[in-house]
C-alpha cells in the first residue's frame, strides 16, 4: 500500500505518534528519557514550533505539536536520527530503531485540542505507569507537571493550554487538574485519526451518506475541516460501513491464514495465527469497511480497547494489507 503525502502547512496541529521497532523499549533508562527529551526541546526552539503536549513511554511516544515556519518532518527527521543514532552507540547495536515512519494525525484545535492535551498526558495513567491520577504528578516523562504549574518547561506552551481551558495565572493549573479528571473516564481513542467528525465531535465516518463525507486517516477533525486542509485530488469519498463487503473480508482473511470459516468471530480466547489474524481484520475493517471499532469489538465479543490495540498491530502488515485489499478488488 502506498505512502500518502504528508499533509504539513505554517500553524496545523499535529498529534504525532511513534514506537519502537517490533515493540521493543526505546528508553529502557532513565537517561535515555532525558536525552530524547532535552534533543526535543532543542529542535522545538530552534525551529520555531510550539509543543503543547508530551508523554514519553518505554515503548512508544505522543506529542502535540503546532508548526510554524519550518515543516514538521524536519523536526521528527533530525530528532529521530539523533536519537536513534545515540541510542544504537549507547547499546552498542544497528538498525531501525523506531517502528516505521512516525505517524501524524492533523487535528481541528476547535474541536479536538482540550482532548488531545488530555489524551497525550493521561496515557501514563491508562497504560498503569502510575496508579492514580494523583500519582500521575510524580511521572517525569511529559507535560503534564508543568501544566499543574509544579515544574517550569520554557519550551512548552502551558499558557495557551490555560487560556483554553478558561484562563491562565493562578486559575491556570486549576481548571487543567480539573478538565484532567472530567476526561479521566470518558477519554475517546484520537489515536487513529480520520473519522468524519460531526458538530459534536463523535460522529464516525460509517453515519456519513454516501458522497457527503470526506474521510483521511491523516486528519481528525469535523467535515469542513478535513476538506480544507486536504489537498483537492487528496480527498477521498467513502460511503457508509458496507457489511456485504465485512463479510467478505473475514472469509478472505480467515482463508489467508488457514482458518477455519467463523472463526474469527467465535468468542474466546484466540491461538496466536487467530489473534494475528484478527489484528490483520480490525485494521481492514476499520480502513476499507468503514466499520467502527465499537462494531469490530461486537462482533469479535472483546473490547474496544483491546480491537484499538489490534488496530495498530494491523496497520503494520502492509504486505498483508495489500495482497488481501487486492484480491477483494478495494483500495
């Protein structure tokens, strides 16, 4: 399946998300943490970008970033390349470091940046680095103790997070540790992008008549929206979830992989050809099926979170991908 082009102009907001080559730690200590971290904060000043929000896990990382004059790949090149290159002398080994090339979901600030700034600092919180929202002021490894006002970060944009949320100064801290724990329970999942957003910010693509919606999976934000920062020839049309073709899916995954016809949706706990299959299905489903993932979740009987995790492991199956889109004849 081929790259799209990234979508990058002066002022969008960027979520941006990357991981470590087949799952591996891209900082196993405590120094690896803060050289990435101090090589970040150098390049978001010297090229004029604004950070609004990061967290740095052991595996992966998220950060919210605004561009100015520069493009955003030349701030992820050059600190992907020296990162990459200090982490292979300190570990004494070679290649690829990270995943696959960073992701970058372009997002509507009107809509989606109170939810982003939650989003990014509660992942440490939802993925049990911390027990407690409490406990979460003690993680080093984002923004969000700078946002509580108990740590000053001067390359980080805390009072434009303030003032979104209702004011800066002494409210500032406030209505953030507050907003923090209204979002705690109800976060949605603004990993994957591209869902045609309705005036509320919950609509899904699968709701969208046919020919009304324009749907990317670089872009997270309301209709309007995704057709202004999309170029022209960039949109793409997608009609609602088409079952029909679901259905087809599975019985051509399910035959790529050996598997016997429904197994994929039989409830219980799948071998590891099932589990890599149904990664491969949620990913497809989800992309070239228009289903959401609360659907993919019914029909498989297991969690969203869980498809959302299954979701990302299929989006890396790119040969997978491409020969089971082309044998159904989708794009």
């Amino acid at each position: 399946m081929p790259r799209q082009a990234r979508l990058d102009s002066p002022g969008l907001l960027h979520h941006v998300i990357n991981r470590g080559n087949d799952g591996r730690k891209i900082f196993p200590n405590r120094a690896d943490y803060v050289v990435f971290r101090d090589a970040f904060a150098e390049l978001i000043k010297e090229g004029g970008f604004t950070c609004y929000a990061w967290a740095l896990m052991p595996t992966h990382f998220h950060l919210l970033v605004e561009t100015g004059p520069r493009p955003l790949s030349e701030l992820m090149n050059r600190l992907s390349t020296r990162y990459a290159g200090y982490f292979n002398r300190q570990y004494k080994r070679s290649g690829r470091l990270f995943q696959n090339r960073y992701k970058s979901i372009v997002s509507d600030p009107q809509a989606f940046f109170k939810e982003l700034v939650a989003y990014i600092h509660l992942i440490p919180l939802k993925e049990k680095a911390v027990d407690s929202l409490n406990a979460l002021e003690t993680y080093p490894w984002s923004g969000h103790r700078a946002l509580l006002g108990l740590e000053k970060v001067s390359w980080q944009s805390v009072e434009a997070v303030w003032d979104a949320l209702g004011g800066h100064g002494a409210n500032g801290p406030n209505n953030y540790a507050a907003y923090l724990a209204e979002r705690k329970n109800s976060q949605q999942d603004l990993s994957g992008g591209g869902l045609v957003r309705s005036a509320t910010g919950l609509g899904v693509v699968s709701r969208v008549k046919a020919g009304e919606g324009s749907y990317d999976s670089r872009v997270l934000g309301g209709q309007a929206f995704v057709e202004r920062v999309l170029p022209k020839e960039g949109v793409v049309r997608v009609k609602a979830a088409d079952p029909a073709l679901a259905a087809r899916l599975i019985k051509s995954i399910e035959s790529y992989f050996g598997l016997p016809e429904k197994s994929l949706s039989r409830r219980g706990k799948s071998t590891r050809i099932g589990a890599e299959a149904r990664s491969l299905a949620s990913y497809l489903l989800a992309e070239r099926c228009g289903l959401r993932k609360i659907d993919v979740a019914d029909l498989f009987g297991i969690t969203q979170p869980a498809v959302t995790h299954l979701y990302r492991r299929g989006s890396a199956k790119t040969k997978e991908v491409e020969e089971i889109s082309r044998s159904l004849g989708i794009p």
